[in-house]
C-alpha cells in the first residue's frame, strides 16, 4: 500500500511521536514538493521526528500533469491539499 499524505496529518502524528507508524502501514509514504517546503518550515518540538522521518521513510514525488476535471475540483484547495490529492490521482492503483 502507498500513502500519500498532506501536512496536517504528518504534524499531527510527530507530536504525539507516533510519525513512524505509516512506516509499519504502508510499502511508501509520498508527499508532494508543496507539503515537504511546508514541513521544512516547522518549528517545534516536533520538527526532529519530522526530520527523521524525511530522511528515514517519507519521499518527495513530483506531480504529473494532472486531468482538468481533478483541477477543477481542487481549485479551492491550498496548494499542499491540492498537491496531495492531486499526486494521489496520478498514482497506479494495484490491489494488494
């Protein structure tokens, strides 16, 4: 299974030290460029197992061209929400 994430979700689990269970749940962990730019501008006790978890697990995918139809749909997103869905759509689905 792959996971691709937002940002909220990832600040949300490093707080509470928990960021290195989508290590155990998922093959890959995925962010867009938008959400790793907003995650390096964390600051907080939690901003080092955000760290680690960049350099342990977490990759950096860019985005393909995405269809007009998700576009549209996303207009109203900000742009790491937007991001994410957006690489989700473009991913291969298989079924595990």
């Amino acid at each position: 299974m792959k996971i691709v994430s937002n940002t909220g979700p990832l600040i949300g689990l490093a707080k509470i030290a928990q960021i290195s269970l989508l290590k155990s749940m998922a093959e890959e962990v995925l962010i867009p460029p938008a959400v790793h730019r907003e995650l390096l501008g964390k600051f907080g006790p939690e901003s080092e197992e955000i760290e680690r978890a960049l350099r342990d697990f977490i990759s950096v995918r860019q985005l393909k061209p995405l269809e007009s139809e998700v576009e549209v749909a996303l207009v109203d997103l900000d742009e790491g929400e937007r991001q994410a869905i957006g690489l989700a759509s473009t991913l291969e689905l298989t079924a595990d």
